[in-house]
C-alpha cells in the first residue's frame, strides 16, 4: 500500500497554543521542526492532546535567536490515533514557525 505524506505549516506562533493537525485516522508523525523567526531567545512547547490531557513531546524547550528544534529526529516516530491534536506554543508573541512531516492513514 501507498503512503500518503502530508506536511502541515504554522508560522508566526505566539503565546497561545495553536493546532498544528487534528488527527483523523492513524497518523505518524516522523518530523517536527520548531524555528526562532524573532530577534531574542524564545522557549517552546510541543504537545499532543489526547481527550482532555495535554502529553508533552518538549516543554518550555529553549531555542535561541535564528535557530531551530528537531522535536522528533533520530528517526523516532510519534503515533496519533483518531482525533489527537498536534499543538505548538511560544512564550513570546509571533515568534515561532512550527513545520510537521506526517504519515497519513496508516493501516491498524
């Protein structure tokens, strides 16, 4: 079987959190990459909702002026079952970009 490769964006993400892919089958994540696009130190989190529970892929992570987190590399892999929600956070306004690679409908 295909796979479907999808790649969602968000850019400019500030101090509220910001739903970056809401699952709707079996999904795969196989990469996150949270980008510094502002002029001083930022920290960001990454997390997956599951019902109501927030799991924390990174919390408050630092990253500095003109630089980049690889949330997911090494190749790890992170699994999104039917309706978990990919969200993304700063604590500075407008200061994140936030680009996921996913694998989308794998079979159960």
């Amino acid at each position: 079987m295909a796979q479907d490769f999808k790649r969602y964006t968000s850019n400019n993400v500030g101090t509220s959190a910001v739903s970056i892919h809401t699952s709707n089958s079996n999904d795969t994540i196989i990469g996150i990459s949270l980008s510094n696009v502002s002029s001083s130190a930022i920290t960001a989190s990454c997390y997956v909702t599951v019902g109501s529970d927030d799991i924390y892929l990174v919390k408050d992570a630092p990253i500095p002026t003109g630089s980049s987190l690889q949330v997911i590399d090494g190749g790890a892999k992170v699994v999104l079952q039917n309706t978990d929600v990919l969200k993304v956070q700063s604590d500075t306004a407008s200061s994140l970009d936030a680009y996921v690679s996913v694998v989308d409908a794998i079979s159960a």
